[in-house]
C-alpha cells in the first residue's frame, strides 16, 4: 500500500483495537478530524472508506445529538416560528407523548430502519392509558381502569400511528436539509396493517331527507346560523372555513364564494387566518339558489343585530358573527350542532361529517355534475359520478326548493 495522500487520514492500533480519522468539512465549514474505531482492523478499515464517501459528498457533522434533543430544537427553532400554529399544536403531543419516550435516547446518526420499525409495530399494542399514566392523574375517586391494573386497552388507531410516523419523517428531513443526516430512515418504513391497529369510528352519514329535516327545523326556529349550515350542506365548508368567511369572499350578484380563510382556536387564541386547510381548499365556488337566498337573508339579519346592539357591536367583516359582531367560537358551533339534531330527529354526528352529505344533497338539488365537480374538487368528473348517485323522491326536491322560496329577503333589503 502506497503513501497516502495529504488529508486522507490513518488507520492504526489503539488500545484494545484499531482506531483512524478523516480529515473532514463541518457543516459549519470547520476542517477538522471525523473519527472511526474498531476491534479489528477490518472492522476499522471499512467505517474508514466509508468515512471517505461522505467527505467527499459535502460536510460531515461531528457532533450528534440525541433524537430527543433535536426534536426538541426542530420544534422550537424550525416548527413553531415558521409553520402555521395548527401544525405545531399537531406535532408537539406526538414527539412528547410518543416519539420521544419511544425513540429519544437514540443518538440521531445512529438511528436506523430496524430501531424505527421495531419501535411503529409495538404502537398498536401500547395502551396509551398505561404508558402515560392519564388514569393515575386523575383524581383518586375517578380512577377507573390502567391504575387499578385493569387496562383499558386504549391502542392508538391506525391514523395517530401514521401521524406520528410524519411527524418523525419530517423531523428527519430538516435534519437532512440541515446536513446532519444523509437518509431519512422513518421515510423507508412501513405502517402496521390495518388489521392490526385500532379501526377508525365510524360515523353515521345523513341521507338528503334527514338532511332536508334538519334545514327545516332550523328555519322553524329561526336560527341566525342557518346559512351556514347551508354552506356547510351543499357546498362541503369545513367548520373554520365558514366561521371565518368574510362578505369580501361573497359574491352575490356573481354568485360565487371565495374560500379564503379560516377561523380556529390554537393555543387559547382565536386565530382569524387567511390560509385554508391545504392549497386546493382554497377555490371558488359557484353559489347555488339555496346558498345565495340564504346569504341576503343573513345579511339582513346581521344588519338588524347590527342596529339593535348599537355601540356594543364590534365590526368586523365576518358573515357569520354573535349579537355583538364578534367571532364565534368553534366549539359553540359544535354544541349548537348537536342541540339541533336531537331536536330535529336526525342521527347525531359531527358538523364535519356533514361534507359527507353534500354530493347527495347536490344531487337532490338536480345541480349539473359539472357543477357539483367544481364543488366538491374532484379533479375527474368519474371520481364525482361514483358518489352523485343518491336519487331523490319528488316530494324531497319541492321541499328543498320551498326552504330557498321560504328565506326571500323583505322588499329593499
């Protein structure tokens, strides 16, 4: 073996076994020494060579953190002042509650395929009542089941164990962007199957005639939020994008609707955002009869509030506010939802199950499926024919149309 070059480093004996070093770039744009050891001189050799294949790809790091470390950085620095304030609130529990306690003590250099698979199959048999002690924090007289040694087997589904994997996936992507690692190995794992992991609730879907009950009563009651369970009906709005619509996103005269916007709670505050859940939620949508009759009269209706509360009221451009102008909270919608359904006798399930009903109820409206493909953001028309299916009785479609002839605004609104 000839003389090595200048920099290229040695192999040689050391203590017990073989040590060398690669002179090396820090990401920081440091030269400094990169070290490898082993029993054997082979052994030493060959994280040698390949010591050498990563300097010469670009800087190499020479300190490591843990993963529990940097996961810790990565939120502080990267996530929470740069990401939407959802996205943290997302992230943060499942590296405290689940990757962390799982994975933290790994050095991240170290961290591999096997470590994080072996770690993803264990999820659908870890209760997380017992690993994380909630029946031991609550109040000894409330203690029902993991603290008193009869486990209540409350396996993370299938969804939160693919959650936690992105999470970590993109944890490991900054830190390849960061020139800390060369491969993201959670990227190269597979999720348990289905049959293995908790199953997803199911909840119940309205037919167009439950649906059709429901609008009824609420306009037998009068309710202010009327037009926006209409929105929520027949366009498909999820909960904070018709919380936080504004009249400047409402085009009557055009009839169309800009959904641009969102209203959510995110850390105990009350975020007005002008970002939607993903880019494609962020469309125009055309307004069919039943959504424009219903936006005039709430307009109406808001001006009438306006007037009645006089100097209490808080101006803002929001459709859909209190007595007094201001936001409303997310969570009373969701109360208000379930207090309807009882009363109007239909099954009980989330307002954002809802957007499940919407490709029904547009068919019931008899709206083009063209239409109801720009409504519901199919990018193919057979994607939108599979589920604009549902035919609607006679008597179900003049009911609809007497719900848009019922909410005619007064003359000179």
């Amino acid at each position: 073996m000839g003389k090595r070059a200048n920099g290229e480093g040695s192999v040689f004996p050391y203590k017990d076994g073989w040590a060398g070093y690669v002179w090396v770039t820090t990401p920081e744009g440091k030269r400094t020494r990169k070290w490898a050891y082993g029993k054997t001189r082979e052994e030493t050799h060959e994280k040698w060579l390949k010591l050498h294949e990563l300097a010469a790809k670009g800087p190499v790091p020479t300190k490591h953190p843990t993963l529990a470390a940097y996961l810790t950085q990565w939120l502080a620095e990267v996530v929470e002042p740069n990401r939407e304030p959802t996205t943290y609130v997302a992230y943060e529990p499942l590296v405290r509650l689940y990757i962390i306690p799982g994975l933290g003590k790994k050095r991240l250099d170290r961290l591999t395929v096997r470590d994080v698979q072996t770690w993803l199959n264990t999820l659908p048999t870890l209760c997380t009542c017992c690993d994380q002690k909630k029946d031991h924090r609550r109040p000894e007289t409330k203690r029902r089941c993991c603290s008193k040694g009869e486990c209540c087997k409350s396996y993370p589904s299938r969804s939160t164990i693919a959650a936690i994997r992105r999470t970590l996936r993109a944890a490991l992507n900054q830190a390849i962007k960061e020139e800390v690692l060369s491969k993201n190995v959670a990227a190269l794992t597979t999720l348990p199957s289905a049959s293995k992991t908790k199953k997803k609730r199911q909840y119940p879907v309205w037919s167009v005639d439950e649906a059709r009950r429901f609008l009824e009563h609420l306009r037998a009651v009068d309710d202010p939020l009327y037009a926006a369970y209409v929105l929520i009906l027949s366009l498909g709005l999820r909960r904070g994008e018709v919380l936080g619509l504004t009249w400047d996103c409402v085009d009557l005269d055009s009839e169309e609707l800009h959904v641009s916007h969102q209203l959510t709670r995110v850390s105990g505050q009350l975020l007005h955002r002008d970002r939607t859940k993903t880019d494609d939620s962020t469309a125009s949508l055309p307004l069919l009869g039943l959504c424009v009759t219903a936006l005039n009269y709430r307009r109406a209706a808001q001006q009438r509030a306006k007037e009645a509360a006089g100097d209490r009221w808080q101006s803002s451009d929001l459709v859909f506010t209190t007595k007094n102008g201001t936001p409303i909270e997310p969570r009373n919608l969701n109360r208000a939802f379930e207090a309807h359904c009882r009363k109007a006798g239909v099954p009980q399930i989330r307002v954002h199950d809802t957007r499940h009903t919407c490709a029904s109820l547009l068919a019931a409206l008899e709206v083009h499926p063209r239409v109801a493909m720009r409504i519901l953001r199919h990018s193919q028309i057979s994607v939108t024919m599979n589920v604009y299916t549902q035919i609607s009785s006679l008597e179900t479609r003049k009911a609809l149309d007497r719900l848009a002839q019922s909410l005619n605004p007064p003359q000179g609104v």
